[in-house]
C-alpha cells in the first residue's frame, strides 16, 4: 500500500499515516484541532513485513484499513505533563 506521513505543526513527533491526502477528513474534528495544520513529510510502500521506526506496520496497515488513518504518538518518554504539585 502506498503510504502517506503527515506531521503535526502542533505536536511535536506526531504523525498521520494515510493511504491518500483524502483521509485526512476522516480524523475527528477534536483530533484535527489538536494537531494542527499538517504537512507532508514521506511517502513509501508501506507492507507488513516493513520495518518503521517506532511503529509496528501490520498495526499501521490494520488502523488505515479499519478506521482510514493511523496516529503516531511521541513516546511517553518525551510526553512532558505538567508538575502536580504546586
């Protein structure tokens, strides 16, 4: 399947994983606020077999066949919440 990245102007290290730029409608209103404009960063032939960074490709092909696109979130590591304490 040829594969389409999208990264987040508001997240950092946020990224969309769609099949073509039409999916890009089908986020949620709330999810599309929260990232942000978004701006093409990579197209490839995405497989199962493939192997992505942070991702597992068999999830990434299973979320853009079932729900139309895929979110890559930072790694909790780099999440920063704010202190809880005053």
């Amino acid at each position: 399947m040829q594969c389409l990245v999208y990264k987040s102007s508001r997240r950092p290290d946020t990224f969309v994983y769609v099949a073509h730029a039409d999916a890009l409608k089908r986020l949620p209103p709330e999810l599309q606020q929260g990232l942000g404009a978004l701006i093409e960063v990579l197209q490839f032939e995405l497989t199962a077999e493939r192997k992505l960074a942070r991702e597992d490709a068999r999830r990434v092909l299973d979320n853009i066949a079932s729900i139309g696109f895929h979110v890559q979130f930072p790694p909790a590591s780099h999440i920063f919440l704010p202190d809880p304490t005053p």
